[in-house]
C-alpha cells in the first residue's frame, strides 16, 4: 500500500530561518506527490506538486524535488515569514481518487 | 479559479437533529470528495464521487448520507450524529478520468460541526 513519512513537530524557527520540512514515502506504481498548507481554522491549500521523478513544484518561495532514487519530497524555504506559521502536509496519490497524507508538521515562525 | 465553497461555515447539532453541508466547484471536476478532519491529525477519506455516482464509501456509518445532484454540488447529509463525529469536515474536487488518473485535489475551507 501507499504511505507518506513525515518529520515530527513542531518546528520552530526564527524569522528568516532556513526550513527543511522532511517528507518519504512509499507507493505502488508511480506517484504524484504534494505539499498542502492549513492554516489555523481553514481548509486545505494546494502548495505545490510534483508529478514525476526530478520534477521540482515550487510556489511562494516553497520548493520540492521528487527524488525517486530517496522516495523523498522534502520542503524547503529559504527564509520563513512569520506568516508561513501553519501546518504542512505531505501526500501523495497513484490514481484511484485516493490521497494518502502524511500526519502533518506543524511550523511555528518567531519575530 | 481553484475555489471550491462549503457552507455553512460553522454548524452545532444535537444528536436528534438532521442537516446538511454543503459544497460547490465550478472548475469542471467530475470527482468531489468528503474527508474528516480531527484536531491535530490529517483528513480521513469518506466518501468519493466520480462523475456523479458513489465510488468510494470508506466504510463511514449510515447516520452521514452523501449526494451529489449534478457535477457541481455535493451534500452530505447528517442525522442522529454523536459527540465523537465532532470534526472538520472538508469537501474536494478534482479532475478525474474513466481510468482514475492521479490528479491534484482542490480542497474548500471545511465545515466545522460540533455535535451536542
């Protein structure tokens, strides 16, 4: 079956910090993979995607790169706003109309 | 336009009532979708639509009753509810392909139902 692994929380950093947001996984077939964003008290935002292996999906500063060789999907930032303070979700699907979420990591940015 | 709307925003039941949520796209999704979210943890799939009929139903208790009236708009009704189905509950959409294609899912801002 599919699974998504993804770093326990939460995550500090100061503003400005550098984020790595680790994410693996493991699937039968090939995967599309995701980063969605929730933010307190809303639903579930479309970060980024990537579709196939070395793919890199990039939005609002956030980039992934689908490694095949890692099963890995990391998140990166290179300087957090405290703005970005949210929880973070991994997820992947192999068709079927079926997401398989990682547990989340919520990120905390200080002034 | 990747907005998909869920109304009402909030909603508090006792466990006699019936109501219902509801969920719009207009992005042309012929798949829709309910999750279950609880606090701190990931949404849990319920209920899968594809091009309007039921095609996935994970296992979820009879008292929640899902409908899709046209490809736009799906409900979830709700009736003799208990405490424990306190949650988020988000609607999604995607594309979708006779063959089940992996496409991304457009999520609404959810419904938050507390049940008495």
């Amino acid at each position: 079956g599919n699974s998504v692994t993804q770093m326990e929380g939460p995550v500090t950093l100061s503003e400005e910090a550098f984020l790595t947001i680790n994410c693996t996984y493991t699937a039968t077939g090939y995967p599309s993979l995701f980063w969605y964003v929730q933010y307190p008290g809303e639903g579930l935002q479309l970060l980024l995607k990537a579709t196939k292996a070395d793919d890199k999906g990039s939005n609002k500063g956030f980039e992934a790169t689908y490694r095949k060789e890692t099963t890995s999907f990391h998140l990166e930032k290179g300087s957090v706003q405290v703005s970005d303070s949210a929880v973070y979700f991994c997820a992947l699907t192999t068709g079927r109309r079926a997401l398989t979420f990682g547990s989340g990591t919520r990120l905390q940015v200080q002034p | 336009d990747t907005e998909v709307t869920q109304t009402p925003k909030h909603l508090v039941m006792g466990m006699t009532n019936k109501k219902s949520l509801k969920c719009e796209q207009h992005m042309g999704h012929r798949a829709m979708y309910w999750y279950k979210q609880k606090a701190k943890k990931p949404p849990e799939l319920m209920f899968v639509y594809s091009y309007e009929k039921l095609s996935i139903n994970e296992s979820v208790p009879s008292r929640f009753s899902p409908e899709c009236p046209n490809s736009s708009l799906l409900n979830l009704h709700l009736h003799a509810l208990q405490p424990e189905d306190s949650a988020l509950y988000l609607c999604a959409s995607s594309q979708d392909s006779r063959s089940g294609g992996a496409y991304e899912q457009y999520f609404g801002p959810g419904t938050r139902l507390t049940v008495t």
